[in-house]
C-alpha cells in the first residue's frame, strides 16, 4: 500500500466511524419521521372522513324528515290509496334504517370513541327515537289509526333534539380532531427538532473530519436543515423543494432516503394543510351553496355588533325567506331545488354591497350581515330598505332550470342594531318575527323589526299553550244566536263558541280561531263543539216548545276534510242520540277548495243521515257557481258584510237581491246574518228573504236565555 493510501486511510478511517454511524442514525430518524408522517396522515384522512360522514347524513336525514313531513300532508290533502302510502312509507323506512347504519357506523368511529363514549350512545339513541316515532306517525297515517300530527311532533322534537344534539358533537367533533392533528403534529415538530440537532451535529463532524470532503457533505446538509427548518414553521407557505428532489435524483444511499424521506414529509405537510382547510370548510361553509352557514354568520354577526358600537353606527341583519320555494321544490324535485338555491346564492353573492356579509341559515333561508350603513337611524333604515329592494328585484327575476323558468317571491326581515342591548340571539329572534309578519302581510314584502311583533308573537306561543288546556280545564262555552222566519219566530239557533280564560277573560274566536287552524288544535275543539251541540239537541228535542228548533253548528275547512269526519260525525249522532234532521253543518266556501267530487260524496252521506248543510259567509269567497249547482246544500248564508250598509249602499242592495234570487233559482233557503234593525229586516222581507239572524232578534246568548227570547212574542214588522 502506498504512503499516501495509507496516510489517506488514516485519516479517514476515524472519519468514516463517525461519519457512517450519523449518517445511520440519521437515516433511522428519517425512517421514525416517514412513519409518523404516515401515521399523522392517516389519522387525519380518518378524522376528516367522520366528519364528511356525519356532515352527509346530516343533510340525508334533513331532506327525509322534509318529505316524511310532505308526505303526511300529501296524505291528508290528495288521500293517497293504501297501496300508495305502504310504498311510501316502506321507502321511508329503509331509508331510514340506512340512516340508522350510518349512525351505527359513526358510532365506531376512534374519533367519536375518543370524544365520549356516552356521546355515542346517546347519538344512537336520539336517532332511535325519532325513528321510532317516525315509523308511529307512518304506521298511523297508513292504516288510518289515529292522528299521525301527534306522532309526527314528537318525532319533530326528536329531530330537533337530535339535530341540535349532532351540531353540537360536531362542533367538538371539530374542535377534537383539532387537538388530535394539533398532538399529531406537536410530536412531528418534536421530531423534526431531534432530526435537525442530528444533522447540525453531523455537520460539525464532518467540517471537523476533513476539508475537501466538508465542504460537499456540508452543503447537502444545509439543504436538509433549511428544508426540516421550513417544514417546521407551521404558518409559512411551503418552500421549494427543487434543491432536494435534485438530490435524490442525482444521489443514492442514504442522501437519496434522506431527501425521499424529506419529500414525503413534505408532500404529509401539504396533506394535513389541505385537510385543516377542509374541515374548516364542513364546520363554517355550506356545502350545497358555499356560502357561510349560521355557525359562521354568528361570528360574523357578533363581530358586526363590536365594531358598529365601536364607530357609533348602525348595522343591520336582513333575514330572506322564499314564500313558494317549497312548492316549487315539490313540483319539480329536490335537484332541481337544489340547483335554484344555488342560483339564489350566486345572485346574492353577484351583488357585492360594500361591508355585506352574505349567508345560508339552512333549507330557503338566507341572511345578510350590512355593517357601517349610517351614523343615524333613519338613514340606517332607508339604506337597509334599499338593499333590500334591490335583492328583492334580483331574486324576482325568473330562473332557468332544466328548461323551465322558475319565478321566486322573498319575505324580508330586517333588524337594526348599534348598541349593546343587542346580542347574536336576539337579533335572529328580532328578523325571524319580522320575517314573520311580511309573510303575513303578503309574497314579496318587507318588514323591519318592531318590539310589538316580539310581544305578540310570545303572546300567540302563550295563547297556543293555554288553548291546549282549554278543553280539558273546560273553559271552552257555546252561545247561542237565535235564527227567525220571515214572521219573526224562532225556527233554530247557530252555535258559537266562546272561551272563558282564566287570566284574560273572554278571549275573541277572530284571535284564537285562526290559531287553532293554523296549530291544528281546530280538530279537537271542533269535535267539541259538535258534540256539545248535539247534546243541547237531546234536551230541545225532548221540549215540546223547542224540539221544531235547528241548530247550526260552523264547520272548520280544515276538519271538514279529515278522512274520518263523516265517520266522527256519525258517532257523535249515534252517542248522543241527537235527531240528526235538526243538525245544521254550516261550511264556509273554502271548504270547496279540493277534489269537488270527494266533499260531494262526504255531504251525501252526511245527508241520507238528515243532516242539512249551510253555506257560510257566501259572496266573500271565490266558489264556482257550477260547483254551487252541484253541491248538495239546504241554505245559503248571506255575509253580514252585505247587510250592514243595506239602507244605504246600492251596491249592497243589488248583490243581496241577486243572491235572494239565485238561492231561490236554485231552491236553496237563504238566511240573512248581521240583521241589526228593522230597515235590514224590512229590505230583506221585501225580497223575499226566508230566514234572518242577527242583534235586532237575539244576541249570542246562553241556551236559557235564548229559549225564553223564543217563547217571547216575535217583534212587529212595522
């Protein structure tokens, strides 16, 4: 061996036991890091797939409980045939069961595990309630077994309670696998510590061990620790990583694993960023429009309120609701639904308003957050005002959705806000009443909120609370209103109800009627009122001073067209043993909105019992004429509407004598409500009318006072 080979060997032997074993180590450590990166991505590939899933079914169970509910309502309205609803219902049920799958299967997921095993099982059991009573509700509808609204409410509370239950682990779903990537990540950072510490020691080695050789390993170590220092660095962008792919290429052995091993974590880095995005995106953005959801506008709003209290100006909330969207959804199906939301959300976002927010709370509900609009209120509100007209004319304008065009009408409601008396909650309860109220007043209005709204609006959610104790605190009463013939003598009665609260005294049926038609409470108060009734028909019925009397009883549209009032009323008859030719159902002319041909039927056989029929309130609504010669009706009932101003509008005069005159055309007895003095009574005698009701004969009074009022002599027709 030559001198200088052995004095070369030498000097590197020393060097190359050093060197080879750091450069060992450091290819260990790179492996562990691989490893971990492995290991951090798949945890965090799990995490985000529990989410997605829980985000999925979410929205499945969202647009099942819809169709259930329209479902059940398609069932009232369009009676479906018993064949029709099992399909439906069955298809429901296995959707359902699905859903309960998915559930089942999120419930085994490590990151719902890690959170709280309690947090699984009640998951499961929420959803097993609503199901269950889903299934009540479907079972109860499809065989005509009691009233599937009961059911269905409950399950509607437990779809409440599931889905705000679901929210919320969600929510900590999120926030927990934030913690997982966050833990994940820490012993990453730690590793890429150890790592860089082994390479800056191995730098030191190898400067010490020779010059010629230092300089070379000392380089390629450099861009190994810029390359770990910058995947440190969790907020920085990711660099280049030209410098190390041309080391792996160009190199073999252990550089090449080094920088492959670099590459890889890199490429988990990128992974784990774009994965924190993503979550970020299913926790703070709708999935269908990509807007914010209300999770994020709340933070928005909150934000809003800060900084207008700040500056001393007026923000405003804008709440949108779509008046026909559901009609349209229906009729043409929830792609063509979802695809009109989408449009909807791009129009709203094409509008870009300076300091707007724009938003979707969920189903057709949207909401726009306006900072910084005035120092004033007034002109706060005309700003407002006028945004809001402008989206309004944006959305007005037709849609073309698979061929068709598709026209939307929005209510809006809008809360001002700048001061500290305002809070996130409130302001939605303020543009939800508001909201609220421009539905009422009609499609396309806008409404700003007002304290009285809200004050009406928790009166109305009392009043509902209390109706339904009514009943059984027996607080409910019928009057009575004398009806007379032509001579003045008493030949029937209409029943009134009247309620007696507790706190408030009489409370008008123009206030609690229309809610007990809305709540659905019209069902069970009606069926009171109509066997209360044919109770009083026993006891007139066994008078011989009263047994000629009819008594009228109002029937509600909406119970009228129950599959099981002509059964109901039947039953009523049969347990009271009222003579079913003194029972008058007076309709009103929205009832005759339907199929023309089932209330045809449902009057015929109510009929061949003796029951007669009425129709209310006639010329206020817009029945046909064709249906009013087919329907099967004893009387019609002219609207004190048109009596009132008798003596002294002509219009009045000639729309009473017309109906005088076509009652009689058609053979139908018209009877005259609202009759208040003897001018009414003597014009509507003159024309021939049969029957009158109203203040000038009796007052809605108690049955004994009105049988008395009765058996008094009738008034002179002077």
């Amino acid at each position: 061996m030559k001198s200088t080979q052995s004095l070369l060997m030498v000097f590197l032997l020393p060097i190359l036991m050093v060197v080879l074993p750091a450069l060992l180590m450091l290819t260990i450590a790179m492996k562990v890091l691989e490893e971990q990166s492995q290991q951090s991505n798949l945890l965090q590939t799990n995490d985000l797939d529990t989410l997605v899933q829980m985000a999925t079914f979410d929205r499945q169970l969202s647009d099942l409980h819809q169709r259930i509910t329209a479902l059940l309502i398609d069932t009232e309205v369009t009676k479906l045939s018993t064949s029709q609803r099992y399909t439906a219902y069955s298809q429901i049920a296995q959707e359902l069961n699905q859903i309960g799958q998915s559930v089942d299967t999120l419930a085994t997921s490590p990151l719902l595990i890690d959170l709280s095993q309690d947090s699984t099982a009640a998951l499961q059991s929420a959803f097993r309630q609503y199901q269950r009573f889903v299934s009540m509700a479907n079972e109860s509808a499809a065989r005509e077994l009691g009233d599937p609204a009961l059911f269905l409410k409950e399950a509607q509370n437990h779809f409440n309670t599931f889905t705000l239950f679901s929210q919320q682990i969600f929510e900590a779903l999120t926030l927990r696998a934030k913690e997982r990537h966050d833990l994940s990540f820490d012993a990453l950072t730690r590793s890429h510590s150890t790592t860089i510490w082994l390479g800056i020691a191995m730098m030191g080695v190898l400067i010490s061990a020779a010059f010629f050789a230092s300089w070379r390993i000392n380089k390629r170590l450099m861009v190994v620790g810029d390359a770990i220092l910058s995947l440190s660095k969790r907020r920085q962008p990711l660099p280049d990583f030209h410098a190390i792919e041309q080391m792996r290429q160009q190199h073999s052995g252990p550089l090449k694993r080094i920088a492959t091993a670099l590459i890889a974590l890199k490429d988990s880095e990128q992974q784990r960023r774009e994965a924190e995005q993503k979550i970020h995106r299913l926790a703070y953005y709708d999935t269908l429009t990509k807007l914010p959801n209300w999770r994020l506008m709340k933070e928005h709003l909150q934000h809003s309120l800060d900084t207008n209290q700040q500056a001393s100006t007026f923000g405003a909330l804008v709440y949108l609701g779509m008046d026909n969207f559901k009609r349209i959804n229906d009729s043409s199906g929830h792609r063509v639904g979802d695809n009109l939301l989408k449009l909807i959300a791009q129009r709203l976002t094409d509008l870009q308003v300076e300091g707007a927010t724009i938003g979707r709370l969920g189903g057709d509900e949207f909401m726009v957050i306006l900072d910084g609009l005035a120092g004033e209120h007034l002109k706060a509100a005309e700003k407002a005002e006028a945004l809001a007209e402008q989206i309004q004319h944006k959305l007005n304008q037709p849609f073309q959705l698979e061929g068709q065009e598709h026209f939307l009408s929005l209510s809006m409601g809008i809360a001002l806000f700048n001061g500290p008396e305002h809070t996130v909650d409130n302001l939605f309860q303020y543009t939800n009443a508001a909201v609220h109220l421009a539905q009422k007043s009609g499609p396309n209005n806008i409404r700003f909120y007002d304290p009285k709204v809200q004050a009406d609006l928790e009166a109305r959610i009392e009043l509902e609370h209390d109706m339904r104790l009514a009943i059984e605190r027996d607080e409910f009463i019928l009057v009575y209103q004398m009806q007379v013939d032509s001579l003045g003598r008493a030949i029937g009665a209409e029943a009134l109800i009247r309620w007696q609260h507790p706190r408030h005294g009489f409370v008008s049926p123009g206030t609690f009627i229309p809610l007990a038609e809305e709540t659905g409470l019209i069902m069970p108060i009606g069926n009171w009122v109509l066997e209360t009734a044919c109770e009083q028909l026993v006891i007139w019925a066994n008078d011989e001073n009263t047994q000629h009397l009819t008594l009228a009883v109002n029937v509600s549209a909406k119970q009228f067209q129950q599959p099981d009032f002509v059964d109901t009323v039947c039953g009523v008859l049969t347990k009271s043993g009222a003579p079913a030719h003194r029972l008058k159902l007076e309709l009103t002319e929205s009832t005759m909105i339907g199929e023309i041909d089932d209330i045809i039927a449902r009057m015929h056989r109510l009929k061949a019992l003796g029951v007669s029929f009425s129709l209310d309130d006639f010329g206020t609504g817009y029945s046909s004429l064709q249906y009013l010669k087919r329907l099967p009706l004893d009387q019609i009932k002219i609207d004190q509407s048109f009596v009132r101003n008798l003596h002294k509008d002509t219009d009045d005069k000639a729309i009473v004598q017309t109906i005088i005159a076509m009652g009689r055309s058609l053979g139908l007895q018209v009877i005259a409500e609202g009759v208040e003095n003897q001018e009414h009574w003597r014009h509507l005698n003159e024309h021939q009318c049969h029957a009158f009701q109203g203040y000038y004969f009796c007052k809605p009074v108690s049955a004994a006072e009105m049988i008395q009022r009765s058996l008094a002599a009738p008034p002179m027709l002077a």
